[in-house]
C-alpha cells in the first residue's frame, strides 16, 4: 500500500525538466530519417552483394557446364588423357568415400555428444578439456588432417596391419578406407557440435518427465531425447557429408587417385574424387582448350551432388518433424 | 523458455532467502512453528504417515533454498503446500523423488522417509523411487508420441511388452484420469494435439500407469483455464482413495477445496502445518494469516 501511494505521489508532482521529447529538434529528426535510408542502403547493398556472388558463381558454371553434363558424361571413364568421356569413376569414388566416412563418424559423433551433454557433468575439468579439444579440432587447417591421415593410418595403422598379418604392402598404402577415415576425423567436430546442438534444445521438461516415470538415464536417453535429437543430428551428418564430399587436401596424401580406370571395389583400393579431379582438370591438363568444357561440367556435378544432400536434409528434418506432430518450426 | 522456468524457482527461492531476512517477525517464532506440527482433529486425514521430513536444508551451491523443514504427510490424503514465488516450495516437493539431484551443486540436509526408508541413504536405488513417486510438471509435458504411446512409456521402461494387457492397462489408467471417453477414438493420435487441460491429464495418466504410491503435483493447474482447472481438481479429489497426494499451488482457493492438510512456506522455512479446514479459518501464525489474507504475496 505504502508503495503505492508513493508511486501516486511521484505523479502528481509537475515535471522537474524540460521534456525529453525536446530533444528532436525538426532537424535532428531530418537528420536521424536520413541515416535510416541511408542504412537501409548499405545493409541492403551488402545483402545484394552476396546474392550476386552466388547468381555468378552458379550462373558461371551452369553455362559453362550444362551441355557437358550428358548420360556420357556422367557415365563413362575419361579417356584420351583427360580431354574427353566422363567422370564417373569420379562421381563413384565421392559417393563410396562420404559413404565410409559417414558410418565412421556418425556413430562416434553422436555418442560423444551423448555423453558429453547427457551424462558427464558440464563442471568437471575432463568435460571442459574435451570441449576445447573439439573446438580446437574444428579449427584445424584440412591440410594437416590430410598429413595426419598419411602418418597415422596410411604409415602407423596400415603397416603395422600388414607387418603383424605377415603381408606384404595392402594396407600401408594410401586407399579409400583411409581416407574415409581421416575425412571422418575431420567432420567429428561437426557431428558432436550439431548432436549437442540438437541435445540442448530437447525440453528439460521432457527429461524430467521420462525420469519421473522411473526411466533410467539411459531410457530417457534412448527413447526421449535422442528421437526429438534425431532432426538435429541429420543434419549434422548431411552437413558433414556435404562438406566431406568438397574436401580434397585430407584426401590429397590417404587415398585419392590421379587417375583409375578401374572403381574402387575393396576399402584398400585407390579411388577417383570429383574435387579432386576439378584439381587435376585445371592444374594437370596437357591441353587447357579441351580440358574446359569438363571442367565446367565437373563443379556442376559437384555442386549439384552436394545441393541434392541438403535439400534431402531438409525433406528428411520435415519428414521427421511432421511424424512428431512438432510442426515445422519446432 | 520452459526450461528456464524449471530453473528460475528454485534460484530466486535461494537468493530471496539469504539476500532478504525475515524482518517483520521475531526469529524465534519462525524457529519454533518450524517443528513438526501434529495434525489432529481432521477426519480426513486419519491414515498412516507416508512421507516424513525432518530438518530437511537444501543448498543449490552457496545458496540455501531451505532452512530445516520439517513435515508429515499422511497416506491417502492431499496435502497442499503454499507460500509467496521462491519460498521452496517446489525445491522442498522435488527432494521427495530426488528430482534435484539433476542439478549441478545441489545438496541435502536432514531426512526424506517414504514407508520409514530414508530416501537420501547411499545406496538407495533413484530409478525405482521414481517409479513409487510419481509427478506431474507445471506445463504439461507429453512426450511428441502418440496418447496411447504416453501412457504406455512407463510400463514400457519397466519391461512391460504391448499387448493386450498394455491395452487394457492403457484404458483403466486413461479412465482414471478421467481422459477415457475424451481419446478412446483416437489413441494413435499424437498427444501435442490434446487441448492444454487434456494434456495434463494425460500426464497424469501416464504418471498412474506405473503404479505410483505417491504422487507429486507441482501447480498442476497453473497454466489452465477455469473448466480445465476444475476438472484437474476433481480428479485429485478422486484421487486420494488410493493414492498420497501433495500439491504444490499458488491458488490458495485451491489449496483450500482439494487438500486435507495445507503446509505454508516462506523464505525456505516452514511456517505452519496444519489441517487446511484449521489454517484457512483459525492459523496459529500471524504470518500465515497476512498471506492467506492476501495482504502480500
């Protein structure tokens, strides 16, 4: 009551100053409308910009590559040094890679981030010690995973397989297993972050329901969070794949191939990549003039390959979503 | 935003009680009504004693939530506790199935008994203690199932198989919670598109399915309308025949129509506990009365 009444009496004292509304002079107001505009204008400009750098970009490549990309194209071995047939060991190669590396990563991605956000105590050091080595794995330059990989799987893991089953060289060598592999200790940031990401956004409410039922952590883990996780996840994995499937450096020195007239048919095989190839097309060519058109069609493949996962990233997430009876925007 | 709400109580419970001494009333007569109250003279409650509390503190960190509570709560009854935002009361609700162990730096002092057990012994197993203390959240929690699928997860988590044993458990406890006749049609339906009162309902089935002795309510009504509230309150009255029920409410009408014994909290202690037909006509504390007059809080 006593507050209300001084509350009451603060009103109905007359105004000490000036309004603050005095303030906005008429040019002051003219001047502040003025930087409006005017930053409406650049944002605007800066927005525009990158939506052209984007039309050029794929404007530049689907009219250089349109008429390259024919069922030839996509379907038959590069012949005469290059110049001319197609890209399909190319294109093979890319999907059998991000396949590997998906199963490789998925799993480990995801119950990483399991047990960091579901389990471990977000206060202990060895919680924190893993997150920054995770955050600093991600900022790891591509080129040095593509050593790592050499140095440890191709030299350490592989030959130390083949000195200890008596062979003679089939796993020390660079090969798609290989690659797969350091392509998925590359993307393990990508999968832990976005699992965490999609962990952190279940309700607390739907945790503490599941265990108010007597469902143990990992009942609560298994049958709660991890199916409202799953959108989240997907698309931590079809991110990994889209960005697995650009990478050359970590595949430059584990496995990628210059050229094989043959598919890759066993993890210890060498394998053709379409990144790849786009470098060897445009550094290695012996005749520029012919090797054009290809190239062209090459990065439309490319891309095309990497927009179909997303887009079926984001069908799947609705999918997914729409089957929860979340909506859309949940 | 829900899961900030599940935080922010609990925090300000513990800052508004070590930030803000009581200052209008003596210590010694809140030390003093912080003994354990003997109900007596209640027709309703004459059961034995389910749940006790004994000087229970709690401490989330350096803060501290609650100052030695003591309290009994008879079996097969409704006991209501009340009190201004972040008195603990849901702090005090949550240490009868341990649901605070969930947070980072939460710690306990005193003693929980359920049936004479001491709930905060080592050893004591969580998970099934859960399954004999059921709840039931503030906002309605379904999980994005279908209704069946929600009642169900309990049995399920326990090893139960589907079936037609399932089914019939499914339909006995959805007829409990008085939800039966509103759902029988559409079961494979999922729950998000129940009205928000069906909802909690449905929680409260779900909480049922597991055969509770105990079940906790935190506001189970707060964020419904009048006729949903009603119908919440019905079915705790229904309720009582089998099970223990304490409810955690801001209404104290409510308080007043659905429980037997009502026990008041401010600032993390215990003021008074009594029958709710004796604290809402003739309280012993002239704290309780200046609340329940609605003269703040």
């Amino acid at each position: 009551m006593a507050i209300r009444q001084a509350a009451l009496d603060v009103l109905a004292r007359p105004a000490p100053g000036p309004s603050p509304r005095e303030f906005a002079t008429p040019r002051r107001r003219a001047a502040q409308a003025g930087w409006n505009v005017l930053w409406t204008g650049v944002t605007g400009l800066a927005t525009l910009w990158i939506v052209l750098i984007v039309v050029v970009i794929l404007g530049t490549v689907v009219l250089g590559g349109w008429r390259t990309v024919t069922p030839t194209f996509l379907f038959k071995n590069p012949e005469q040094g290059m110049t001319a047939g197609g890209i399909f060991p190319a294109i093979f190669g890319t999907c059998a890679l991000v396949f590997l590396m998906i199963i490789a990563v998925l799993p480990v991605g995801v119950l990483a981030a399991v047990y960091l956000h579901e389990y471990a105590r977000a206060s202990s050091p060895l919680t924190k010690l893993v997150r920054f080595a995770v955050n600093n794995l991600a900022g790891v330059p591509s080129i040095v995973f593509g050593l790592f990989g050499l140095g440890f799987f191709v030299q350490f893991l592989g030959r130390g397989m083949d000195r200890a089953m008596g062979l003679d060289v089939v796993f020390g060598q660079p090969a798609i297993l290989w690659a797969a592999l350091t392509l998925a200790l590359l993307n393990l940031p990508v999968v832990i972050v976005a699992t965490e990401e999609a962990l952190r956004a279940v309700p607390r409410t739907a945790r503490e329901g599941a265990l108010a039922l007597g469902a143990t952590r990992w009942q609560m883990v298994r049958h709660v969070v991890l199916p409202q996780a799953l959108p989240g996840v997907l698309t931590g994995a079809i991110l990994s794949v889209s960005r697995g499937a650009g990478e050359v450096a970590p595949i430059l020195f584990t496995g990628a191939a210059y050229y094989l007239p043959y598919l890759p048919t066993s993890p210890t095989d060498q394998f053709m990549e379409l990144g790849y190839h786009v470098y060897v097309l445009a550094t290695q060519s012996p005749d520029v003039e012919r090797t054009l058109p290809l190239l062209y069609g090459t990065v439309l493949v490319l891309l095309g390959l990497t927009f179909a996962l997303n887009f079926t990233a984001i069908f799947l997430r609705a999918k997914i979503r729409r089957g929860m009876g979340l909506g859309d925007t949940a | 935003m829900t899961e900030t709400l599940a935080m922010t109580e609990p925090t300000t419970a513990a800052t508004a009680a070590t930030a803000a001494p009581v200052a209008p009333r003596p210590a010694s007569r809140m030390t003093a009504s912080a003994l354990p109250a003997p109900v007596q003279g209640d027709p309703a409650a004459p059961g034995r004693i389910a749940l006790t509390v004994e000087k229970l503190s709690f401490f989330y960190g350096k803060s501290q939530a609650l100052f030695g509570v003591s309290l009994a709560v008879p079996e097969r009854s409704v006991t209501a506790l009340i009190g201004p935002s972040g008195c603990g009361k849901s702090t005090l609700l949550r240490t009868f199935n341990r649901m605070n162990d969930l947070i980072d730096g939460a710690r306990v002092e005193g003693v929980v008994t359920l049936d004479g057990e001491d709930l905060y012994r080592p050893g004591v197993d969580v998970v099934d203690l859960r399954r004999r203390v059921g709840m039931v959240f503030q906002r309605a929690n379904p999980f994005p199932k279908s209704i069946y699928e929600n009642v169900a997860f309990g049995p399920r988590m326990l090893g139960m198989k589907s079936g037609g044993e399932m089914d019939d458990l499914v339909e006995r406890t959805l007829r409990q919670a008085a939800l039966w006749d509103e759902v029988r049609e559409r079961l494979k339906d999922s729950a998000l598109r129940l009205s928000g009162g069906q909802q909690q309902r449905l929680c409260i089935a779900r909480s049922l399915a597991v055969d509770p002795e105990v079940l906790l309510m935190d506001e189970p009504a707060s964020a419904l309308d009048p006729t949903s509230t009603a119908k919440i309150e019905e079915l705790v009255l229904d309720l009582k025949a089998r099970y223990t029920i304490v409810v955690v409410t801001h209404n104290m009408q409510q308080a007043a129509r659905i429980s037997d014994q009502t026990a008041f909290l401010m600032q993390g202690k215990l003021v008074e506990v009594d029958a709710t037909s004796r604290i809402f006509t003739q309280p012993r504390e002239r704290l309780t009365e200046d609340y329940i007059t609605g003269r703040f809080g």
